[in-house]
C-alpha cells in the first residue's frame, strides 16, 4: 500500500500535534514515541516486515542521523525543530533568570544558534551531541557547567537532566514545520507511486515483446530483466534485478554478455537455452554515459549462417569519447570540440602524426551521433590499396565488370556504411582519380557500382583522417581542391604525444593494467623516476608506439617485480639511435652546422642551444650574448633542452 508512513516522535506532545495534522492528509500512519537507539531498533523491525510502505518520519536530528547510519538508503523526511521554535524556548528559559544549557543535535547550525541567542541577549551554553551516550555526557558536563536550566528535545533528554536537578524546556516542532514535513512526504509519496506505475509500464511492455530485454544503469546494476531474457538465460526476474554485474558469476552466459558496454549490433551470443542475435546500444546523456540497453531474439539458422559467413567485423564503432585518456588542455579543446561536431551530419576531417588516434576519435564522433551510431561504422585505409582496388572497395562492382570479378557482383563500402559513417584513413595517399569518384559522390549522394548503369542513393557520412596538411598537397596539385573544401565542413588537429606529457603516466598505467592481465603478470606501481624517465621520450610513434612499448616490456619481464628494470633497459634500446633531419651528430662536429630533431619550436629552440652550447663550448655568459637572449632564458632553455 503506498502513502503508510512509519513515524517516531521524541514526547507525547508532538505524537498528539503529528496525529492532528496527518488527518489533513491521505496517509496511514504508525506512531511510536521512541528516540535514540531505541528507535532504531523499533523501525529495523518495522522494515524487516514491510511490503509497501514509504517514508519514514523521524523527529529529533540525532535519531534521524543514528537510523540512517543502521539503515542506509531510506526515504527519509525529517521533521525538525526551526529557528523561531528554538526562540520561544529561549524565551521561556530567559524568564527563568537562570544559567541556560542549550543541547543541539545537530540539525540547527552552532553558530546559527549563537546568533539567535546575541539577538535575544541571551548567554547561554551550547551541548552538542549525536547519540544517547553523548547525550549523558553532555548532560553531566551541564552540570559541572553550573547550568540550572536546560533546552531540548525529547523526553528522554528531559528525564536526564532531571535527575541532575536542573529545570528543563522542551523545544517542540511547531503546525508550520510539521505540515512543511508532511507536504514532503506526500510529494515523496506521489513520486514512487509514480515511479512504480512507470516502472510496471515499461516492464508490461518489455514482457509483451517477443524480444529478450535487458538493462543496466549507469553503476552496472540491473534494472530490467524481462520474462523473455529469464527464459532465455534460465534465471528469475527477482534473482538478478538490484544486482550488479559482478555478482553474476553464477550464469556465465549472461556475465559474459555484459562484460562491457561497448556498442555492439547484430552479434552471436550463446546461453543456456540456445544462440541469440543481440544489440547492445549504450544509454547517452550530454554524452554521459547513464547505462546500456541490450535487445535479443532467438537466432534463427539462416541468421546464424548469415552472421558467420559475412561477421560483422570493422562494422561497429567500439570506441566512445569516455575511453579517450586525457588530462591535457590542447586533447580536451579537440574533444570538447568533436563532442559538438557528433550530432551532426556534416563531413570531418581530422589531421594528426601516426598513432595519435584518429580512428578511436572517429568512432567517438560515430557513436555521439543519435541516429547514426546505430548504423555502420566503416573504416578503410587508403594507403593500403592502389587506386583500382579501392575503387572497387569503395563503389562496388557488378557481375562480370572485370576478370575475377565474384558471380552476382560485391557491394562497396559506401552501400555498406548507408546511415552510418564511412571513415577513410590516410586519404593523403588516395589516388587523383579516386578522388574525382568520391567527390561525384559527395556531390549526388549516389553511386554506382563498376560495371554497372544503376544508380543508388547513399546516405553516408565521411570522417576523412590524413596524417599530412591536405592544403600543402593542394598547393603541391597533389590532392583535389574542391574535394578538400568537401571534407573539411569541420576540422580537427590531434596533438602529438610530445604535447600532452601529462598523460603519458596513465597511459601507462592503463597499459601495464591491460597487459599484466593479458598476459597474466603482476602489476605494480612504477616510481614517479621511471614514470618521468618514460615521459620524457620523444614517442614519435605516439600512442601506438608507447602502447607497443609497455606490452613488449610485460611480455619480457618474468613476474613484475623486474618490470622496472625491464622498461629502463628498453627505453636505452628504444630510444638509443635519435632520428634527425639531415644529418647525424657525428657529421655536426666537422662543419658550423646543427641539426634537430622536428618538434614543438619551443622544444627544437630549447634543443637548439643546448647543441650551440655542447659545440662551442663558450661560457652561458658569452653564450646568451651570442644568442641574442637573456641569461635567465638561456638557462631556462639549457633545462629544458636536457
């Protein structure tokens, strides 16, 4: 039954002023005058028996806090008594003319109370305390105190200072706060009533379904489980609801189908009772993620042979912007910025050195889209295939449009990827006239397969990612002008790994947690010296090359504990030969020349006088003279450039 509250009260007064006002109320209520522990005691054995009943009221701050901290999750309504009630005690004790101990639970403000008292001119005495025991030491400190009237709440406090002889005023809640508390708990009341029909809503539909439904929250716990996926897995709806994925070790099956939340569609998955077709498409909000709905049928035979002659692979975007590691300000403006380019349908192009993950960005832009992130997700690397092969891969081909052509023709990845996103990796190494083919086809949004006259619309979105500047090959006639203003609607630069150093330390971690566990090794916590000595590296490779490193670091080491040592022997073989522009540093010593490595220009002027410095041997002085700079600069950059 909803609207039954249970209700304790600290003394037979208020017990008598909730009963008058609850009337006004569509409640069933369940009085008791109990405080402290024994109120604790009295509502766990009220919510060991209950069915439907919904909050508990609980006069008296301490009561409140002891049955939240032995209760936990309850919806708790507080009635407590406010500044104007305290007043009017004060008032009564100051006609006393005597001593005045104030005992505080907690629930007004100390230095609220002080204030009211200053304003009144009352020098009163605060005790505060949070349960019964504090409460007899409180009142024997009152008492040593010289305190000869007290102000509380509740009878028990009452009975306490008594026996100490000192005279007592009960603060009591007055009609105006009990009715704000019931107003409370009747909106708390109209909330789960509601929250329940919506919830029986959702589950009859689930339940009506021939499809197997599941979902789990933002914490990995399951809110919905209907009968089709409990025949399907062999559980009880009430055997898995409120349980989190960990603690589902006894159905294999249905843990491993939630082992993560990337999204996933049309993909096998065996359970108990036979092969099941499954989409996982994850919950997003602001591009937050709030959890994961998974749809399933009953995987016929000519799905499942479907499935396994074609498979899925390269289909689906597996990445989302909360996989991308980052505490750099340069990578959060560029995710930031990406974030606002998902929801649209215009082209991205995206510039970045190798391994700086542009892929793992395009699917992140892939999945934020509503629509789309429902569809394909196709990638392909122009650099890969010469320029007839990826017109073919691209557009298709019919029947017999070349030797070796397959019998019924092949699709092209553009059909493939209709309604989702097509992703073309190093599209500075495509060819001049696969260029003019995708251009006509970002034009007409159609294409038509090799060989053939029939024209199909596409509607497909274009993430283009090039590791080089598409206006320098412009300029250079290397690459299509008006295909370059096509692709870049939107634009993106990844910053190199020398940029964000601040994130080389958790990729590392990250890795090392991956790689300890792959490979089944210890992992343990490298110092803040190797963490340096790596980030300190140029990583021309990137995240792909730093990626690599830690996972041959793993495989090399026996158990962990030499891990270490491990990565400083390979960081000296990885990085013991050091690329230059032109010429080596053996070659430097028999002319005026220098080279440096490419980088930041902040890091190459850095590299740049602490070679002058290495080869003229001159003093910083003359150095910084010489150099046109500073003395102060000069060191900073010798620093910087060790």
């Amino acid at each position: 039954m909803f609207g039954k509250i249970v209700l304790t009260s600290p003394d037979k007064k208020t017990t008598r002023l909730l009963e008058k006002i609850r009337k006004e109320y569509n409640f069933e209520i369940d009085a008791y005058e109990a405080t402290f522990d024994d109120a604790v005691e009295l509502i766990r054995g009220k919510v060991a028996h209950r069915e439907h009943w919904d909050p508990i009221i609980a006069t008296g701050g301490a009561t409140l806090g002891l049955l939240r901290d032995n209760l936990g999750r309850m919806p708790w309504v507080n009635i407590f008594p406010t500044e104007y009630d305290l007043v009017i005690a004060l008032e009564q004790a100051k006609k006393t003319k005597k001593t005045i101990g104030l005992f505080n639970p907690g629930q007004i403000d100390t230095e609220a109370i002080k204030a009211v008292c200053s304003a009144i001119q009352i020098d009163a005495h605060i005790y505060r305390y949070n349960s019964w025991k504090e409460v007899l030491v409180q009142v024997e400190k009152a008492y040593q105190d010289g305190v000869e009237v007290a102000i509380g709440a509740g009878e028990k406090i009452s009975s306490a200072v008594e026996r100490k002889n000192i005279q007592y005023v009960s603060v009591t809640s007055g009609e105006y706060t009990i009715r704000r508390a019931f107003k409370y708990a009747q909106l708390l009341v109209d909330l789960k009533r509601n929250e329940k029909v919506s919830h029986e809503c959702i589950k009859t539909m689930a339940d009506s379904t021939h499809e197997g439904m599941i979902h789990l929250n933002e914490n990995r716990i399951l809110v919905n489980f209907n009968a089709n996926a409990a025949k399907f897995f062999g559980l009880h709806e009430k055997d898995v609801i409120g349980k989190s994925v960990q603690d589902l070790s006894g159905c294999p099956s249905l843990a491993a189908l939630l082992k993560d939340f990337d999204q996933k569609l049309n993909f096998l998955h065996h359970t108990p009772k036979g092969t099941i077709l499954v989409n996982k498409v994850p919950i997003l909000h602001n591009h937050q993620f709030r959890g994961i709905m998974i749809n399933f049928k009953e995987a016929n035979q000519e799905e499942w042979e479907k499935m396994r002659a074609t498979g899925t692979k390269g289909l689906v975007a597996k990445h989302h912007f909360r996989d991308i590691i980052n505490n750099n300000s340069k990578m959060s403006e560029v995710i930031t910025m990406a974030m606002r380019y998902a929801d649209t349908d215009c082209n991205v192009l995206i510039k970045g050195e190798t391994g700086t993950g542009k892929e793992l960005i395009s699917q992140s832009i892939h999945n934020g889209h509503r629509q789309r992130s429902r569809k394909p997700f196709v990638a392909v690397n122009c650099a890969s295939l010469d320029g007839s092969l990826l017109n073919s891969e691209l557009f298709g081909y019919s029947e017999g449009a070349f030797t070796g052509a397959s019998k019924g023709g092949k699709p092209g990845l553009f059909e493939i990827a209709h309604g989702g996103t097509l992703f073309l990796d190093e599209i500075d190494k495509m060819k001049k006239d696969v260029q003019a083919n995708l251009l006509r086809v970002l034009q007409e949004k159609e294409i038509r397969r090799i060989g053939s006259d029939q024209v199909v619309s596409v509607d497909v979105r274009i993430i283009a990612a090039s590791n080089e500047d598409l206006l320098d090959l412009v300029r250079k006639g290397e690459f299509r002008e008006d295909l370059y203003y096509r692709l870049n609607v939107l634009k993106l630069t990844l910053p190199p790994l020398r940029e964000r150093r601040g994130d080389i330390p958790h990729l590392v971690r990250v890795y090392l947690q991956k790689y300890t566990e792959k490979y089944h090794k210890m992992n343990i916590e490298l110092s803040a010296a190797v963490l340096d000595k790596i980030s300190h590296c140029e990583w021309y490779g990137n995240i792909r090359q730093l990626n690599h490193f830690i996972e041959r670091c793993v495989v090399l080491c026996d158990d962990g504990n030499d891990l270490p040592e491990i990565i400083l022997m390979m960081l000296e073989e990885e990085f013991s030969t050091r690329p230059t522009l032109h010429a080596s540093e053996e070659e430097e010593q028999d002319n005026d020349t220098i080279n440096v490595r490419i980088r930041s220009l902040e890091e190459m002027n850095a590299e740049i006088v602490h070679r002058v410095k290495a080869k003229t041997k001159i003093s910083n002085g003359e150095l910084a003279l010489m150099m046109g700079i500073s003395r102060p600069t000069l060191l900073k950059m010798l620093k910087s450039g060790r």
